[in-house]
C-alpha cells in the first residue's frame, strides 16, 4: 500500500476550516486543489479505477459539499467534477457519457443539475435596465462581457410581453424567468425594469439583498430618468452608476452567504 | 461620438423575406428557439455615421400582424417600421400597405415600404405600381445595407429636427 493518495491529499485539503480565511488564503488554497486534482487525475488515467476511488471516497466527498466549506471551493469542485466527468466521457469510447453520467448520479445520489443547485449560490452575472415599452437596454451592470445585453434586453422584453399577455386574465406579471443554467428575476417600477441574470438558487437572503439595493438604486437615480428627456440616450452614464452601486451588491451578497 | 438605441419593427405576410432580409445584415447569435413561440425575435445592427453610434435593435415579427394580441405589445417603442411584401405576390403588397396604416395608427412612426425577392423578377417586369422606397433582394443582398441604413439616417434626423424645436 502506498502512503499517502492523492486523494488522501485532496480531502485533507478541502476538510480543513476555511471560515477564518482570507481571501488569499482562498486562493493558495485553490492552486493546491488544482495541483492535487491533476495529480489525481493523471494517476487515475482509468475511468473506471477513478470511479472506484471517487465511489470510496463518497462520504468524505459528500462532507466536503457540506454548507459551511465556502463557496470558491465548492463552485470549483463542481466544476471539476464536471470537467472530470466530461473528460473521461470525451476521451473513452467505452463509456458513454450517459453512462458515467448515471455512475456519477450512483455514486452521489444526484443528478448533475440537482447537484449544480445544491452548490448553486447565487451569482448574479448581469443586471440590465430596461425600458418596459420598447425593450431597449438604459443601462447595465456586468460581470462578464459574453452576452450581447441588447439583444438579451430586446428578447426579455418579448418573453415578458408574451407571457404578461397571455397571464394577463390571472393578474400577475412574469417575475422570475428560467433560460438554461440561468435564472432571471424581474423587478417592474413603473415604465422601467430590471432584468437581474443570475445562476444559483433565488435564496431569502439573496432576495432581500437583491430587492434593497434595487429600491435604493432606483431611488437615486429616479430624478435622472425624469429629468433624461431622451432614453434612448441614457445607457453610459446609467452603466457607469450601476457598476457602483451593483459591485457592491455582490461584495455583499458574498458576504452575507459564507 | 454619442450612442443611440433605436427599436425598428419588420411586418409583412409570411414567406415575403423579412428573416431573410435580417440574415443579410446581421450577424445573429441567437436561436429561432424562441422565434416561433413567442412570435418575435430581436436582433442588432449597428451604424455609424458621422459623429452617431446607431444600434439598431430590429425585431422580426413572425407570422400575421396584428392576429396575436402580444403583438401590440412588441410594437411599443418602436421608432420605426419596415412593411415588406414580396414583389411577386401582389396580394403581399396589398396587405401590408392595409396592415401598416392600421399599425401607425396615431403614432408618429418613421415607416417604409420594401419589396422584396427582386432577383426574382426579369428586367421587363414592370413595378412601377408598387409605391415603395426599395426593392431588395435578400438572396443577392441587392439594396439590403442600403434600406437599413436609410433607416438608421432617418431615425438619427428625426431626432435632430426633434432638438431643435
Ligand atoms: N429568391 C429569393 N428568395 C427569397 C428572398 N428572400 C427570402 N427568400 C426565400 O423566401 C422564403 C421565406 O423567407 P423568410 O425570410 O423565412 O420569410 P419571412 O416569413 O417573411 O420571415 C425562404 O425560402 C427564403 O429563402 C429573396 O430576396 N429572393
Ligand atoms: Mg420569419
């Protein structure tokens, strides 16, 4: 028998106490994390052998999932797994990736969105303002720059309008659309709107965070939009003061949950 | 340099080329996915002339006008319409000039006429019944930059004339 595995290393890193760490700490801690999954990997080149392995490790694996370990870590071993999985299923003919996927689900007793929703913090990635007639963008905050934000804030527009028009017997308008991995929470104040994308779950803490700075930035920025004769005009300036007012929302969003 | 969005809407019968005409010009990233449920999708262009940045945000209506009680809803905001028939379907044109009226209503829209699939027809064909402000050809790409850019200029006056008043 060998001494100590890699995964032996893996799980002595991941069941340390992370609550009293900084940031950096975080982020050494990442790059061991990394070094030990690649070790691991490239020791345990055999789809099957590593199932094995992952399959001995279950419960250890399943603590490391437990709410307290912080969210980096989480979202990253997600993320590896998903990577795991997703190179094994590439790289053997074998097997197909349906069946390491149910191997997968055997083994934590998930499926991998279940299992992407009980990691799933929520992580806003973009909050559009919209103008609720003509669907055009007033402004944005971004987190990353993938998506065209016009076109994503034209097609909401017409997802809303679709579903308002067809709901509107029931008297409730669209408030939390569901595209893919993403989720997306509406708020409607008067002739404008906020579309908020974000992925995780829509959690109490995340909506009280999320409808406070809302109303608080609507509440400043109020006399501007009145005072803004031309909207179609507006999105630059309207950007730059979202960019302030949101990055703090997810600086506290963060740590709020962990 | 300063941005302007405009959200311009594409009526017309089904089959006379309005999705064609948006392929030309766009570059498009999303999917027909949601097209046929929800009956429209939304697409951008942007134009730059002088000292403005236009984005054009063009929002291709499938199927019949007005039919659909959301679309009513899609026409809000728009600053200008596009009514597109297909040249050798005379009863296209009919239609969508009824249909277009009807759509302005009070509205101060910007609207144009298009007749579409040109290439189709032979030199001798005449069209000089067609009271239209282009002619394009999606298949050829004939006048396609052409119309949205007038479309872009028009706008973008519009909105001058509107400052100095
Ligand atoms: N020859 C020719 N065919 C065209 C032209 N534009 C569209 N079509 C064809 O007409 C059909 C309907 O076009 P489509 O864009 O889907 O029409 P829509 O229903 O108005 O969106 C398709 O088969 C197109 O390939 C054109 O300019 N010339
Ligand atoms: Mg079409």
């Amino acid at each position: 028998m060998r001494g100590i595995t890699p995964i032996d290393e893996l799980k002595s890193l991941l069941l340390q106490d992370y609550r009293q760490q900084t940031e950096r700490d975080f982020e050494k801690l990442r790059v061991k994390v990394l070094a030990s999954i690649e070790k691991l990997e490239k020791e345990i080149y055999e789809p099957e052998r590593l199932a094995v392995h992952i399959s001995k490790s279950k419960s250890q694996l399943l603590d490391i999932l437990a709410p307290e370990i912080g969210k980096l870590i989480k979202n990253y071993l997600a993320l590896e797994i998903e990577k795991i999985q997703k190179r094994i299923s590439d790289t053997t003919d074998k097997f197909s990736y349906n069946n390491v996927k149910s191997r997968f689900k055997a083994l934590f007793g998930l499926e991998s969105k279940e299992r992407i929703d009980l990691l799933g913090f929520p992580e806003i990635i973009d909050i559009l303002m919209i103008d609720k007639d003509s669907g055009l963008l007033l402004g944005k905050f971004s987190t990353e720059e993938k998506i065209d934000t016009d076109i994503v804030a034209g097609m909401f527009n017409a997802i809303k309008s679709f579903a308002d028009t067809a709901f509107e017997n029931e008297g409730n308008e669209l408030d939390l659309i569901h595209y893919n991995d993403y989720k997306i929470k509406l708020h409607v104040f008067g002739s404008i709107y906020y579309a908020t994308i974000f992925t995780g779950r829509y959690s109490p803490e995340f909506q009280d965070i999320l409808n406070t700075d809302i109303n608080n930035f609507t509440d400043k920025i109020s006399k501007e939009l009145i005072n803004q004769q031309n909207k179609e005009q507006i999105t630059s300036k309207m950007s730059q003061l979202m960019n302030k007012e949101f990055t703090h929302t997810c600086t506290r969003l963060e740590r709020r949950l962990f | 340099m300063h941005e302007v969005r405009k959200k311009i809407i594409l009526i017309g019968s089904v089959g006379v080329g309005k999705t064609s005409l948006i392929r030309r010009f766009v570059h498009q990233e999303f999917t027909d996915e949601y097209h046929s449920t929800i009956g429209v999708r939304v697409d951008k262009k942007t134009i730059t002339l002088d000292d403005t940045k236009v984005h054009l945000m063009i929002w291709d209506l499938a199927g019949e006008i007005l039919q659909n009680k959301a679309y009513q809803a899609y026409l809000k905001g728009s600053s200008g319409i596009i009514g597109i028939f297909d040249v050798t379907r005379p009863a296209s044109y009919q239609l969508i000039n009824e249909s277009l009226q009807n759509v302005k209503g009070s509205q101060e829209l910007l609207s144009i006429m298009v007749g579409n699939k040109i290439d189709l027809l032979d030199e001798t064909t005449d069209i000089h019944g067609y009271d239209c402000e282009y002619f394009t050809s999606a298949k050829t790409g004939e006048n396609v930059e052409e119309m949205f850019n007038l479309i872009a200029q028009k706008l973008v006056k519009k909105d001058e004339k509107f400052k100095r008043i």
